[in-house]
C-alpha cells in the first residue's frame, strides 16, 4: 500500500535554508491542515452520534494508539476530568508499551498484535464501551489488530488516520480520515497529521462533552478547581451569571465546590 504519510516532502534541502524559511514553510504547510479536517466532518459526526448514547448508558470511551497517535489519546483522555469535570474513567488513553513510552519510545510495542487487546481488557472493556484507534499511517499492528479483536467482541470501532486505504479504517465502524498529504520532513507524522489528529480530538472530546451536559451556554461550569486561575475563572463566570461582587462569587464557588453548583444555589 502507498502511505501518502510516508510520501516525499514538497521541499528539498531543508539544511540549507536559514530559519525564516524553515519557519515559514513549515507554516504554510500547517494551513492546510484545517481544509482536510474540514472534509472529515461528517466522518466526525457519526463518530460523535454513535459515542454519545453509548456513554449516556454508562459506557466509556478508549483511545488506542502508539507514538505520536498514543500520546495525542492520552493527553485528550488526560484533560477530560479537569476540563469538564467527568471522572477520569469515562475517556481513557492507552498507548503501546504503557505509560512509560508517554515520555520515551518503546521499541517494537507498536507491532504487537494482540497487546492492545491485553490492555483493554485490563479495564474489563466490554459491548457497552467503544473504541477509537489513532493512527497516521493507518497500519499500526497495535491498533489495528486491537480494532479488529474488538469488534470481533461486539464493540463499536472508530479511528482517526490520514491515509486512504489504510488498514485500520476496514476495522473501524466510525472512520475518519483526514488527508493531509505529504510531511514538511518526510515521513515525520508528528507534524502535519499529528496537527490533524489533534485537532479531531479536540472535536470529538468537546462535542462528546457538551452533548452529555457538561457545559453551559459556553462555560466549564463543572471544571476542576484545581489552581488559583480556575478559581478566578470560575468567580467570573458566577459574576457575570448573577450580578455578583468578586468575594461574594468566590464565597458561593468555594462553599459549593463548583460554578454548577455554585449558580444552582445563588
């Protein structure tokens, strides 16, 4: 199969240009990006329509990947909780070789064809749950053989690759594709389809969020208090609801643990 990820950059003798237009070209090539998500949005929607009543019934949301992909699932998964306040188990990142290769490469873990399904078992996965393999080139054995296992279980398969062809969309009941062409440096997928994949997170997660209650008109209003920022963040958004002086917003966000709540007694 020809990966349109690995094909040749659009550019020649990178080490000869000065950083200007090292800077430059890597910009114009990222401005494409948000074009070929933009042709995946109905890719997108059903993903979303099928995740949503699925987790309205109490199920969860796995991101599965490796790499870049696996990193881009695990910080997505990561911001769940502090974001929308949902507990960390309703979106869960894996990534091939565990933890550890958040941080550093772990030889070979992406070329296993069954430790995907070895983790998500881990977290006792089931019919109710769904799951999402990330991968540019759409080839990863750890993803794709983790799809296909799933769905061989009665579980709902999605992915997000830019490849056409690849592997991984076949093992997906919901795939998004988002063709990106080729890399500023060739090959290196971390840029233009990590962009890519990155921004459908983004989509995914939020839209996931909203649609399950978590926001109000546009506030976190069940965002973790975690830091004095959110705290202000917080105390403004009482304010602006209520008429409120500063103090007495921060008295009713701090009494009550959150701005739902907070505006629910206010």
């Amino acid at each position: 199969m020809e990966k349109v990820t690995e094909s040749p950059s659009r550019y020649r003798h990178l080490q000869q240009m000065d950083v200007r237009d090292l800077l430059a070209n890597i910009n114009a090539e990222d401005q494409t990006v948000p074009a070929a998500v933009a042709k995946a949005i109905p890719q997108i929607e059903a993903l979303v329509e099928a995740i949503v009543p699925k987790m309205r019934e109490g199920g969860r949301l796995f991101y599965i990947g490796a790499g870049t992909s696996g990193r881009l699932g695990v910080l997505d998964a990561s911001e769940i909780p502090p974001t929308f306040g949902a507990p960390p188990e309703w979106v869960v990142g894996l990534i091939a070789g565990g933890d550890q290769a958040i941080r550093r490469a772990v030889e070979g873990a992406e070329d296993s064809e069954t430790q995907a399904w070895s983790d998500l078992r881990q977290w006792q996965i089931d019919e109710q749950d769904i799951v999402v393999g990330i991968a540019a080139s759409g080839t990863t054995p750890y993803v794709v053989h983790g799809l296909r296992t799933c769905r061989e279980q009665g579980i709902i398969t999605g992915c997000i690759t830019c490849n056409p062809g690849a592997p991984v969309l076949a093992e997906s009941d919901f795939p998004v594709l988002a063709v990106v062409g080729p890399e500023f440096v060739t090959g290196s997928t971390r840029m233009k389809a990590g962009t890519a994949q990155k921004l459908i997170l983004n989509m995914i997660s939020t839209s996931v969020m909203i649609r399950l209650g978590r926001v109000q008109d546009n506030k976190m209003v069940d965002m973790q208090l975690s830091n004095a920022k959110l705290v202000d963040r917080g105390t403004r958004m009482i304010m602006q609801a209520t008429g409120l002086e500063y103090e007495g917003a921060k008295y009713l966000l701090l009494r009550f643990g959150s701005v739902r709540e907070a505006l629910r007694h206010s």
